[in-house]
C-alpha cells in the first residue's frame, strides 16, 4: 500500500476514535490490519480483543537487531506496551484515552529472527476510575515464554 493510501485510510478508521467505546475502536482497527503507523513500522498488529484482553503478533526482521545479534529489547518492550495498552483500550469508554505511566519487562529468553512470530498475550488486572494495570506474556513461534510484565495506565479524555 502506498503512503498516501495508508495515511487515508487510516484517516477514515481513526476518525470516529474520540466518540467509540475501546473495544469497538479496537476491532475495527483489527478489521482493516495494520491501520496505525507504529504498527506498520514494527510489524505488529492486534489480532484479538476481548473484554480486558489483547494479543499482538510481531513479525520479527534483522532491522530491530541489535548489536549482539539478537532482537533489541527496546522492541520487545515495544511489543510488550504494545499488547498491554490494547488490552486497556478494550476497558475504556467513549471519549477516553490512556497512555502509559509505568511499563515493568522482565526478559527470561534470547529472542531473534527465528523465533518469529511472537505473540504478546494481555490482560486487564484493575480497571479503575483513572489507572488502569495489566500484566502481559510474549511467546516465541514454539511456545516458549520469552518476556513477561506489567504496565499502569493514566486514563485522560479524548
């Protein structure tokens, strides 16, 4: 897709982002993939949402190497924020937004392009009035854990 288509139909998905409850915006953004730039740029998209929870696949390339040969951790940290903050749009209503205040990663597994995809699986632990916390896994292509974390989340109007 061109520059320009993508930047319009991104236009036409996102517009309605100030009035829709998360959950609805969440999936629509789902129904079109990879209809938000930083998704396109890492090779993330959202590919389930649910009430209070998310996953993201992550289709891994040498470009996010770092310089030991294996996937930086600032993108996996990335992809970690990533799953944690879809999970807490799912939570929020029309006329909210979120951004995050805390993001805790706990690497345990050398990741590089052969452990492509991952998944980054989400979940909502609290919801309340102005914060928001959720806990993320992200798993290889084989299933194996290979980061896990937390996230707090400030809720503020559109």
């Amino acid at each position: 897709m061109q520059e320009n288509e993508f930047l319009k139909l991104a236009a036409e998905i996102h517009r309605d982002f100030e009035s829709m409850p998360g959950l609805d915006y969440l999936r629509t953004v789902m129904a079109h993939k990879r209809t938000y730039p930083y998704g396109e740029l890492l090779n993330m998209d959202v590919v389930a949402a649910g009430d209070g929870t998310a996953e993201v696949s992550a289709r891994l390339g040498y470009e996010f190497y770092n310089p030991m040969m294996r996937i930086h951790g600032g993108y996996l940290a990335s992809l970690m924020d990533t799953a944690l903050g879809s999970a807490i749009i799912t939570k929020l209503g029309g006329g909210q937004g979120a951004g995050t205040v805390n993001l805790n990663v706990h690497y345990v597994r050398k990741v590089d392009v052969d452990s492509s995809p991952l998944l980054a699986k989400a979940k909502v632990l609290h919801a309340g009035r102005s914060m928001l916390t959720a806990e993320a896994q992200v798993f290889d292509a084989a299933g194996n854990l290979c980061v896990h974390g937390t996230g707090t989340f400030l809720i503020y109007p559109k």
